[in-house]
C-alpha cells in the first residue's frame, strides 16, 4: 500500500515487510509523516523493528515514527523525540519525550520533524560510523 497526501509526492515499495530479512541490513529508519499510523500494525514491520533493538543495531526515527515504536513495545524505558502532539502516546508507551531536535539514547536517534533534519543525521551518522562502519571493498589488480 502507498498512502496517498493532497499535494504529496508519493513512494511504492518494491519489497513486503514480510519478505525483508532484518539481518542482512546494518541499520533502520523510519520516516514520519503519516505512514507510521498505517505500518504499525503490521506484524512483520512490527519483526524488523524488533530485531533492529534486539540486536542494538542504528534506528533513526523521526516526527510520528514514535507510533511504530510504541506498537513494538521498544520504548519503555527510553528517552525519545517525537513529533509534539504524540507526547502523551510515547509517554504512555513508558519513554519519556523529550522537545528537542535531536536526542540519542543508545544505538536510537529521535527527531521532531523536518527542520531537524540536520542535527538528526548528524547524530545517526555518528552512530553508524561507530556501530556500522564502511567496509572498503577489495578491487582487482
């Protein structure tokens, strides 16, 4: 399913949540607006997410992606942004929301929306170099 905005660009998929295998990927991120709402139910989205906590690999999340994670049960316990009026959602998820533009609480890093894009990238970049670094590839002779 692709959900569909008034004057929003759109994005299909070319693979399902049921058919991804969490293992063979370094890191996650879920986009906000308003594909979390629809996602978060989805039992095999619902695996991957879990595997990326489970197995301390990078998560990026932004704006309403806080939705998908309290569908998980990942966020007890956490420190996480979100878009503003999820407050009551994450924190009746047992994390504590925190108004600012970027907040890493492990191997997660959280945003509020778009104009933090910026210091939210910076920080998962971070991260991704330390718990993901790039492999150089061997080149023939």
């Amino acid at each position: 399913m692709t959900p569909r905005r008034k004057n929003r660009a759109t994005a299909g998929t070319r693979v399902a949540f049921a058919d991804v295998n969490p293992s063979g990927y370094a890191a996650l991120v879920i986009p906000g607006g308003r594909a979390p709402e629809y996602i978060r139910n989805d039992s095999a989205c619902q695996k991957i997410v879990r595997h990326f906590f489970e197995n301390q690999k990078p998560v990026a999340q932004l704006c309403h992606a806080g939705l998908v994670l309290a569908a998980c049960g990942v966020l007890k316990g956490r420190r996480t942004a979100a878009y503003p009026a999820l407050e009551p959602d994450i924190k009746a998820a047992g994390a504590e929301f925190v108004n600012t533009e970027a907040v890493v609480d492990g191997t997660m890093v959280s945003a509020r929306a778009w104009p933090d894009h910026p210091a939210w990238m910076r920080e998962f970049v971070r991260i991704l170099k330390q718990k993901a670094p790039v492999r150089k590839l061997e080149t023939a002779a």
